[in-house]
C-alpha cells in the first residue's frame, strides 16, 4: 500500500467515536488517515444507557481502564436484567443474568432442572438462583472480586451515551483521528457508483478511499445515495417509539437494568452516578405519544414536575446489506433492534470489528464483502428472534397491545424451531448447536427467558417424595433395617453413620 488509505466518517456519536477508535486501533500498523465530521446540531439519541458485557471488550482491546473512563461517563456496573410483569402478573419478575466463568458449575443444573420442569416435576428453575451475576444483583453488590479470585466475572455497564461519545472522541483523536465539525450538503459518487467524496455546506471537500455511515437513521450514504433498501421488523415487532426522562439518582445505586411493562410497551430504568434514566418504548398505534408520556410520568410520580419529557421515533429493522461498494454502515443507519436486551453497541461492536478482520483478509479490498454481510445480517435477524420472543410469550391481558403481540404468528424458522422443541421436552441445547445460533444469545440466555417465563406444563399430580421425606423415610426404613442385623447399640450406631455422612 503505497498512499495511506484514507477512511473518511460520516457522523459522530457513540458508533461513530466507536469506530474511529476499533479501525486506528486494528489498522495501526498501516499508513491510514482517518476523518470523522459530525454536526453539532445533532446530537446523540440516548440519554443514559446500557450495554452487554461485550463493552467491556471494546475497552479492553483499546487498553482503557475502568478508572479512566467510567468516572467521566457516570457509567455503573450491570451483572442483571430484570423483567418485571411480562408473564401478565404486576408482581412477578424474572432475571437474565450475565453469565461468568464460575457459572459453567451450575449451568448444566439449570438445564436439568428446566428439562425435569417440562417433564411435568416440581424443580426449581428460578434463573438468578443459578447464576453469579443473579446473586450479585440480588446483593447489590459489584461485580470486582479480590485479586486471587480465580474465576473471570462478565458484566456490562450504564453509562451517559453523551459522556461516553466525548470521552472517545478525545481517546481517538489522540490516536491520530482528524476531527472535523460540520455539516454534509452533499455526497458524491464515482463513475462505478462508488463513494467519492462528501462535500460540506461550507464548501470544504472529505475525499476518501473508504466511508463509514453513522449518520443515524438517515442513513445519508449508504440508504440515500448508495440506494440500499431497508427491511422493516415491523409485523413483528411492533414498537417505533418512546418518551424519556431523568429523575434523581438512586441512593443505593443497583447493578441491573429493570425492563417492566406498561400499557403498550414497557419502560426501563437505568441508574447512573448522577441520575436515573428511564423511558417507555411503544408503538404508537396503539398509543399516542401524549398519553405514552402521561403514562409514564404517572409511573414516575412527575406528573406536576416540569422535568422535560424528550419523545423519540425508532426504525427498526436492517439494511438488506450493511457494507456495499466502498461503504459501510454502523449504528441507526445500518439497522436497529428496539432497545430491549441493549444489544445495540453489541451490534455496533460487532460490527466493525467484522469488518476490520474481512477487510484486512482481503487485503483491503471488498473480497469478503458477501462473507461479511451474511454474518451481520444473521445476527441482526437472531437478536430480533429473541427479543421477538419476549412479546411472543407474554401472559397480559390488559391491553390490544399484548394480545396482539401473543396472537403474532410472524416468527422466523428458527424461533419456531427453538419454541417446538422446548414445548416437545426436547435438548434446546443441541437444538441452538443444530442452528450454531449460541454466539447471538447462549442455551443459558434461552433458559433464562422460557424458564423465567415459567413455559411449563401444569406440574403433575403425582409427585416424587421430597427430600426431607425421603431423608425421613430413609431413617424409618432403611437405617431400622441396617442397623437391626447389627449387634452395637441403634442409637449409638446411628449417629456414628450421620456424623460420617
């Protein structure tokens, strides 16, 4: 490569800053320019958010402590997501824990007891009960242990998306990132078609030899000017909007996002150092936006408060391709799954860091295009089934909302796949190695959702004695029985046996 390659950015924000940071950092070792521009009349949507224990990654391939940025971005910890009133009781709640590496110990017993569950036996199956981060949440404690610790413990964070997209345009431009602050007029192309080169309101002109679209749901390159059709999840998945607001920080800050549902929707809390965020995602055709935030003030207890209520529209779905001729997506623009299991900067993530390995194996070039685009566009799919399945199950019966979110039979092959092997009593787990479909949500994930969701049968009549009587019955009979043939005092002998057991 004789001239550096030049990558020029198109918009800021959290994926933006994500992916000048990913490339400087992956292509180091090559001559490489790169340019970001972002306007500073658009801003970032999210108003605190969190993230999968993935985040924890990108942070440590760029070697950024948790003290330098963390402080910066009133970010806290997340070991848990927990889902209140989605099996249709306002009392009930399950958990989705991060999973670790001390939980390859009670995994498989999760699994066990899920299966004996469906058989109709009365097991617990309760999923925080079997995994670290559930204890960890239910304790409130975080997720750091000593230093001799001998197991990795995952977890992810909250965070203030403003603070962070600052924090990492100051990381990357001190890895030799050009910033510039403006506005595109216009996008030019190529006689094959290809991006040339973008030109701003003040005239200036960004050549380049590579772009990156993370101009939000616009999608100003790849949408607009390269022609790329987007697929909507809309039939099934019906939310496209939502109201936040701030309220105060909590006092005792916990380490998980609540998710809990509302009339047509449900709303999340996220709690920051210096605030709590919170918002309601619905579909606005089944509420409009001022009754959607009269609900949710309502809930919050704000509804004499002039605290300012932001309203958001979300597109959810995918591009039918994220990299196309010399230019690839990242963030809104290439795609969005509703904010649910917060896998979007999962997807950012994973996004570029695909990329970057593709396009470096091809030597730069567009070789691995189809290759990579395949695998995007297949997680963005997986993701949707799981979310999917969350509405699928649900047990309200409060509003059309979630009636109609049950009675949805828009499910893909795999979902359906997924949902009549686990009604079957069948090894969901083989089933997700069948589908290699456990790098986007693990057997453990899964479980958590249809065990947390209770999807059993009613549990049989007849059930196996207990275990304190079976302990009592082993007393009565069988020790009565041993200890009879022998010539040493009953008593006697029978405590020797239960101090030794």
């Amino acid at each position: 490569m004789n001239q550096p390659l030049r990558i020029v950015i198109a918009g800021g924000g959290t994926a933006g800053w994500m992916a000048a940071n990913l490339l400087a950092h992956r292509f180091a070792a090559i001559p490489i320019n790169i340019t970001l521009i972002e306007s500073k009349d658009i801003g970032t949507i999210g108003v605190g958010e969190g993230s999968t224990p993935t985040l924890k990654r990108f942070f440590q391939t760029l070697d950024i402590a948790e003290h330098q940025w963390m402080p910066a971005c009133h970010a806290t910890y997340k070991v848990n997501i927990k889902f209140n009133g989605w099996s249709g009781d306002d009392n009930a709640s399950y958990s989705h824990p991060f999973f670790s590496q001390l939980d390859v110990h009670s995994e498989r017993s999760f699994y066990v007891n899920a299966l004996t569950r469906r058989l109709g036996l009365d097991v617990e199956t309760t999923p925080d009960r079997f995994f670290m981060g559930g204890y960890l949440a239910k304790k409130n404690l975080a997720p750091i242990p000593s230093h001799n610790f001998p197991f990795a413990i995952e977890y992810g964070y909250h965070f203030d998306s403003h603070k962070l997209s600052e924090f990492l345009k100051q990381h990357a431009k001190r890895l030799g990132v050009e910033h510039i602050e403006g506005n595109i007029a216009s996008v030019g192309t190529s006689a094959s078609g290809a991006i040339s080169h973008l030109t701003c309101k003040d005239g200036q002109v960004l050549k380049g030899d590579f772009f990156i679209d993370c101009t939000g749901f616009s999608s100003l390159l790849l949408q607009k000017t390269l022609n790329v059709p987007f697929m909507s999840f809309n039939n099934n998945l019906f939310n496209d909007s939502a109201v936040v607001l701030a309220t105060p920080a909590i006092d005792h800050m916990p380490v998980e996002t609540e998710s809990s549902t509302m009339s047509n929707g449900w709303c999340w809390q996220i709690p920051l150092r210096n605030r709590t965020g919170n918002g309601y995602v619905y579909s606005q055709q089944y509420q409009d936006k001022d009754k959607a935030e009269y609900e949710l003030r309502n809930k919050l207890n704000l509804l004499d408060s002039d605290v300012e209520a932001r309203h958001l529209t979300m597109r959810v779905g995918q591009c039918e391709q994220h990299w196309v001729k010399n230019c690839l997506a990242v963030g809104l623009s290439q795609g969005f799954i509703e904010p649910l299991e917060a896998t979007a900067l999962h997807l950012v993530q994973i996004t570029i860091e695909q990329f970057a390995t593709y396009y470096a194996k091809g030597n730069y070039t567009e070789k691995y295009q189809q290759h990579f685009n395949s695998d995007i566009t297949e997680r963005f799919e997986r993701i949707r089934d799981y979310i999917v399945c969350h509405y699928k199950l649900n047990g309200r019966t409060d509003s059309q909302y979630w009636m109609d979110n049950r009675e949805n039979m828009q499910l893909s092959e795999s979902l359906l796949s997924l949902l009549d092997v686990w009604y079957r009593k069948g090894d969901i787990v083989q089933e997700i190695k069948r589908q290699d479909i456990g790098k986007h949500f693990s057997a453990a994930s899964w479980h958590c959702l249809l065990a947390g969701y209770r999807v059993f049968p009613q549990i049989a009549q007849h059930q196996p004695a207990s275990l304190e009587e079976q302990g009592d019955l082993f007393e009565e009979n069988k020790l009565s029985t041993f200890f009879n043939r022998c010539s040493l005092n009953f008593e006697k002998q029978k405590t020797l046996f239960t101090s030794t057991v």
